[in-house]
C-alpha cells in the first residue's frame, strides 16, 4: 500500500510576533528581535510616563490642599501685619488662639493698654466686650515688656481662650524727650497712657479701630459704637464733658473741671495765640472711635508729638490739671475737629466719690461704664464695683488679685 504523508499545516503567523514580522519584511531574525525590542521599551516608556504624571498631579493637589489649609488657618486665627517693613516701634506677636470667624463680617480693632500692675482690668473689659457681641472682634493689648507672658497664661486658661487677640508691645523710647516726671502728675512717667497716640502704627492694616481703657465695662454691643458717625475730616469722635448723661446726673457747676481751661496754661503766649476758647468743652479720651484713614492722612501722630514737646520746653499745661496729660495735646489738635459717640457710651465718674450718686437703673442703661478718678473697681472705695467683678476672671497665676475691705451690693436687678 502506498501511504503519502500529510503535509504539514501552516499556521497564519500572529500579528506582532517575530514570525510575522519576519513575512512582512523577509528580514533575518536578529533584526526582527531588535525591532520587537524597541515597540515593548515604547510601551514600557508610555506606562512610566503615565505613572509618573498621576504621581504628580496628585503631589501638587496634597501641596494645593496644603496651602489652602494654611491660608485658611491665618485668615481664622490672625491679623496679618506682614506688610509692617523697616525699624517699627512695636512688636506684633502672632498668638491669636484657634476661633472660627466668619469672614464676611467686617472686623472691629479694639485697643486696650494693660499695664501690669491693671491687667485684671483690661481682662474684665475684654470679656465684657466678647460676651456682649457677636461681632468679629480683635483685640490689639498694648503692654510692655514682660507683660506679655503673664497676660497670655491669663487669656489661655479662661473663658477668653476663643479670643482673637494680639499682644503688642510698646517702645517707651517713642516718648524720649516728649514727657517730662512731674510728681504732681502721677500718671506722668506710665507710657502706655500715650499707646493712643499711635494707633495707625499700632493697628497698621486698619481704616477704622476703638480705643478704650483698661478700666471700662462694656455693656451694649461694641458694633453700635465701631458704627459712630463721624464727620468728613474728622479723625476721631469723642464724648464731650459739658453736655455727656455722666456730667448731667453727677455733676452740677463743676466749673473748670470740663473746660479746656481747666487742661491749658493760659497764661502761656503760644496757647493764647491758638485762639481756643477757655470756655470750650473739654472731652474724655478714654474711649474714642478713630477713622484711621483720616488720622494719617492729617498726620495726627505728629501734631500730638509736636505739643508733647512743646510742653516739656515750655510748661502748657494748667497746673491745677483736671485729669490725664495725655488729654491737652488731644484737646489741642481736635479743638473743633471731632464728632460725638453717644453719651451712654462713656459714662464716667465711678472712680470718683460722684459715681455714687448714680441710680442702679442708670448705670444698668448705660452701654459703657467708665472708672475714671482714683479709685478703680479692682481697689476698694470705688461705686458699683459688683457690676465690674461679674465680668472680671480670676488670674491663674495669683499675681493679681482684687482688694476687697467690704462687698458692696448694688442692688442692680
């Protein structure tokens, strides 16, 4: 039998492959080798390629989620003053505490000098302030050196700790040659009675802040009081003497005591030639609202130094002094040049022996309540000092301590 033999089957060749590519261009197989070589190493470059750009897309969406995460961090937390450059006589430390602010509200610079020897009174004013608005409060505490420990332990283990603050330090060496000791004047040689002042250099960023002293009590929301109308070209507005809701209750026929002659040496020619009426009203400057703006651009700053100055050569100041010497050179530059807050937003005389004869009614009214005179509510023979002692807290590190002979009670439902 004759067997013939199967030819063999011919598979087609797979497309890629070195056979296939073999058919394709009649070449020997070491080029064939090369040329599936070089297609597997494009490949493998594409695939790196790939990998390497997921990796940083998501390396620069973790930096931008990063950055975002700073930035909202700061704009909660703090003031930014980065824009401060040069030799600048104050030192802003960034210490504001975690607080959740809403942004859309305009914020309201409150500025309060805390001396040591006072920090529970510029604690009580602060809490006052806080507890009693919902607004977007920042605190400027100017101290000087030293204080700034003592206060912020205060501030971090109180009801205070959401505050957004920062502490400032002032330079005493902006006074060198404007103030002169006069044992007379007690408050004479104390620098921060003159941090108001320089208000656009404490608060640069401002266009408009409050000032306040340490000895005060906020009682209405410190929104109406930031929202004080002022004049076009007035840098401040200030609560008259003469005509104030304080002066009216406590005082009658106080005479000197509220009229510039009261504060200026007029027997002195350069104070005659500025032609102000010794009659004028007098105002207190312990609480005042600024338009920063207006301030700078009349140099303010420069006009209080000129008449700090002049008094240090030449002595222009009564010498029967009514209250602080920080009140003449104010009275100088802003002699009808200031607009008015409310009365109620300055009710004076507790710290004196007339805040007695206010009703417990009026002072429950009254938006702010000022401990102005020698006696301050921390001490003993001041009025009302249980109206005070609701908002003051205690100092943790016992430095400070409230003196007490006997505990009044007002009778303030």
């Amino acid at each position: 039998m004759l067997t013939v033999a199967a030819e063999p089957r011919h598979h087609a060749p797979v497309k890629g492959s070195p056979s296939a590519l073999l058919g394709a261009e009649g070449r020997g197989p070491g080029l064939i080798t090369n040329i599936y070589i070089r297609q597997k190493k494009k490949m493998s470059f594409r695939k790196v390629n790939i990998i390497i750009l997921v990796l940083a897309v998501a390396l620069f969406l973790l930096v931008l989620h990063h950055n975002f995460l700073g930035l909202s961090s700061l704009l909660r937390n703090e003031v930014s003053d980065s824009g401060i450059v040069g030799l600048q006589p104050v030192d802003f430390v960034p210490n504001a505490p975690q607080h959740a602010v809403d942004g859309r509200q305009e914020e309201i610079p409150v500025v309060i000098a805390a001396s040591e020897d006072r920090l529970g009174g510029a604690i009580a004013a602060i809490n006052s302030i806080q507890h009693n608005t919902r607004s977007n409060v920042i605190f400027y505490i100017v101290t000087l050196n030293g204080t700034g420990d003592h206060l912020r332990s205060w501030l971090s283990s109180s009801t205070l700790k959401s505050i957004r603050y920062k502490i400032v330090n002032f330079d005493t060496k902006l006074l060198e040659g404007k103030v002169k000791e006069d044992p007379d004047q007690g408050d004479s040689m104390k620098p921060l009675t003159f941090a108001r002042f320089y208000l656009p250099i404490l608060v640069p960023s401002a266009k408009k802040a409050i000032y306040m002293d340490d000895d005060v009590i906020v009682q209405g929301d410190i929104l109406a009081l930031y929202n004080t109308p002022l004049k076009p070209g007035h840098a401040a507005a200030f609560s008259e003497d003469c005509d104030s809701s304080s002066t009216k209750v406590v005082i009658r026929g106080a005479g000197n005591q509220y009229n510039y002659i009261g504060y200026l040496d007029y027997k002195k020619e350069r104070i005659r030639k500025l032609s102000m009426k010794a009659s004028t009203c007098s105002f207190n400057p312990g609480v005042f609202v600024a338009n920063l703006t207006e301030w700078k651009r009349q140099n303010i700053t420069s006009q209080l130094e000129k008449w700090m100055k002049l008094n240090v050569e030449e002595g222009l100041y009564s010498r029967t002094l009514a209250g602080s010497i920080t009140t003449p050179p104010l009275l100088i530059v802003f002699y009808q040049q200031h607009s008015t807050i409310d009365p109620m937003w300055n009710v004076r005389h507790l710290g004196s022996s007339a805040g007695k004869r206010y009703s417990p009614q009026f002072v429950k009214a009254a938006k702010l309540l000022h401990w102005n005179g020698h006696f301050k509510p921390w001490g003993r023979t001041a009025s009302y000092t249980d109206v005070w002692e609701k908002w003051y807290i205690p100092d943790p590190t016992g430095k400070f301590s409230l003196i007490r002979r006997h505990v009044e009670i007002s009778n303030i439902k």
